[in-house]
C-alpha cells in the first residue's frame, strides 16, 4: 500500500448527544473523544442505544441534543457522504444482478469517476480484502464471509474518513467471524482510518479495539481501554457484563493494610484498596474468577463448601457455595504440586495479594 492511499486520521468528538424517539429515550448525554485512528468498540446488550448512536455519527439520524464533530468540524447539518463516513451493516446488501467488481465500483461511479479508473480502485480495494480473484462472480456466489469482505471494500472504495460497522460479523459463523475480525483490523491498521464498532460481544470488543465505550440504558458507563475495564470496571453494570465477576455483597470497613469487607456470608475479604467506593458502609464486591485463591482455614477469610471442581485445560474451575445459599467461581492454575481440593471440603476464599476487585456502594 502507497503512503498516499492512507487515509489521514480524523478523530471524532461526540459532545452530549441526547436522542429521543417518540416518547422514551435512546441515548443520554453521550460524550465520547474518540483519537484519529483508532478504533472503538460501542459495547453493551440489545436495546442500549448503539445503533442510534451510529446512526447519529453516520448522518442518517438527526440527533435531539448535542453535536457530532468529525475531524474538529461540527458535522450535524451535513449528509453521510459530505461527512466521509463508510457504513457496513449486519445485512451487507450487495446489489445482487451487478458482479463483485461492479459492487465495490458502485459508489466511485455514483460519484462521477471514470469507468477505467473505478474499476481500477475496485480491484485495488478487492486486493486490500484478499478477494482479488473474485472481481467477476455475483454475490450469490460468494461465502457470508466472502461477501463481508466485499461490502467492505465497497465502503472503503469511496475513502471514508471515518468508517463505522454496525455488528458487521453477527451473521457469521464462530470461525469467519474470526477470520473477519482479525482481517478487519489489519486494515483498519494499514489505512489507520479511525472506526467505531458497534457490537454486543464483549469477546469481540476486548480483543479489536484500542478503547471501548460500554453502553447501558442510553448511558455510557465507562470509556477505557480493554485492560481497565477488565481489571477496573467504573461500575457494577461494567463488572458484570464484561467477563465473569462474583458479587459479594456485605460491609465495608477499614483494617490494617487497607480494607475489609465483612461478608453477607460470614468471614470476610481483606483489601489493599476500595475503588472505586471506598465509603465504609453496604458494599458489593466483585472479584474476577482468577483473582481468588482457596486455603484450608477459613479464618480471616469467606467460607465456602466447593461443590464441584472442573479441569479445564490449564485450569481448575472450583464451583463453591456459600453460606448465604449464592455460588461463586475461583480459577486456578492446573500446576503441578497446586494442592487440589474435593467437592465437599470446607475452604477459604480470600482475594490474591495484589490483584484488583471493585468496590460498589451496595
Ligand atoms: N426507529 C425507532 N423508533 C422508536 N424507538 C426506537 C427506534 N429505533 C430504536 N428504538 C429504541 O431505542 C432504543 C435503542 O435502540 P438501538 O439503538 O437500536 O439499540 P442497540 O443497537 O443497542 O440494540 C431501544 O429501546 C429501541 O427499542
Ligand atoms: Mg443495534
């Protein structure tokens, strides 16, 4: 790929977007900073405002409050394609009568390019997808996959300056959903086109984007990087729809070396900080699977009685009850000389020095 073919980054800057439909709601008050070139993932369940706000970035929804700037210009007057934005949906809608090569040199056409020279780009463009050999075939003949990949560079065709996907791998199945996901950032890399990914896969969004924005309720709970909000989830909402958390609920007070919660449960759970609720008082606390460890004695720790122990390649996944009747999950690593504990045994459950776990005023 040439140097000039790059497009240049264009951050973009969502300042207190509001939307209303008839009567409820959509989004409230979103505002995001997302850097040129980057990529950001809009992460949260069914209903929780994503693809409203797309739409709002794309032009194709005109929002009730707040504005849209797209490379430090105010964009929200303008049509999707005076605001260089390139959309691929779920539902990649290639015209089926026209071949792959003719799809992705639709839109350079539409545009007044000549014939020579679009399809010079499309096959440019079909190269970029690796679907170079596929420029005379219809869409009919082509995988899910295949003609993913072609919509794709129907949309990059025209170069977007920013390039927004709205859940483009749900129809795929697990393996070239994959291939797509790793295929798309590599270009997305190579153009260094900054792009927002609307997904409610929360695997797909830790393991494609520089920051992720999780929405809940119209609301964006949290805009970090993978690695914090895993490790430092800004609310319970954020704990527990990313990867696994046990909720121990119970009451936060200060101890040597930091903090302790006395646990609904009996025992308690010692702390070296409390984030980020650090209020003595009615607290939850959730910790990931894999930052707990079992010993023998349960003194200073939360008794549990392991119900059911699983070997899961590397791992052993302990399912233990508590007192309270609730269960919660501990990982630990299958080394050799790890002691392991049986269904039935009394253990304790403390938190591994150093490790995080978030404390949320209960
Ligand atoms: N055209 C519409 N008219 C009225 N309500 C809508 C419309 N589109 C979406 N909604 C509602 O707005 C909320 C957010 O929807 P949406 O942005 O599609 O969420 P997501 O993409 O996260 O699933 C939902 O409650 C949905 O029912
Ligand atoms: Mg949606």
């Amino acid at each position: 790929m040439q140097a000039s073919e790059r497009t240049a980054g264009v951050g973009i800057v969502l300042d207190q977007i509001h939307h209303r439909y008839a009567g409820s709601t959509a989004v409230e008050s979103v505002s995001l900073d997302i850097p040129a070139g980057e990529l950001v993932a809009l992460l949260g369940p069914s209903g929780c405002g994503k693809t409203t706000l797309l739409r709002i970035v794309a032009g194709l929804l005109r929002q009730s409050g707040g504005h849209v700037r797209i490379g430090g210009e105010v964009v929200d007057a303008l049509p999707t394609n005076e605001r260089g934005a390139g959309i691929v949906f779920q539902n990649y809608a290639l015209f089926p009568h026209m071949t792959v090569a003719d799809n992705v040199a639709y839109g350079l056409r539409a545009r007044g390019v000549a014939a020579q020279q679009a399809r010079a780009t499309a096959a440019q463009m079909l190269a970029m997808v690796r679907m170079a050999d596929y420029g005379k075939r219809y869409p009919r003949e082509l995988s899910g996959g295949q003609q993913q990949r072609v919509a794709l560079a129907r949309t990059l065709a025209v170069r977007p300056r920013v390039l927004l996907l709205d859940e483009p791998f749900a129809a795929l199945d697990k393996n070239l959903r994959l291939d797509m996901q790793i295929e798309i950032r590599r270009i997305q890399r190579e153009l260094g086109i900054t792009t927002i990914l609307v997904t409610h896969d929360q695997d797909e969004a830790m393991s494609m984007a520089d920051r992720i924005a999780v929405m809940h309720a119209g609301v964006v709970e949290q805009f970090d990087t993978p690695e914090a909000i895993y490790d430092r989830p800004a609310t319970l909402f954020v704990a527990t729809f990313i990867g696994t958390a046990n909720l121990l609920p119970g009451q936060l007070r200060s101890a040597e070396g930091g903090y302790a919660v006395d646990c609904a449960a009996g025992g308690a759970i010692a702390l070296e900080r409390a984030a980020p609720c650090s209020r003595v008082g009615s607290v939850v606390v959730a910790a990931r699977p894999e930052n707990l460890v079992l010993a023998a004695s349960s003194v200073g720790a939360l008794p549990a009685r392991v119900e059911m122990v699983l070997p899961l390649g590397p791992s052993l996944v302990y399912e233990l009850a508590l007192a309270t009747g609730g269960t919660i999950k501990v990982t630990q690593p299958r080394s050799a000389g790890q002691l392991r504990y049986e269904a039935g045994e009394q253990v304790g459950v403390r938190l591994r020095p150093g490790a995080p776990a978030g404390v949320f005023a209960g």
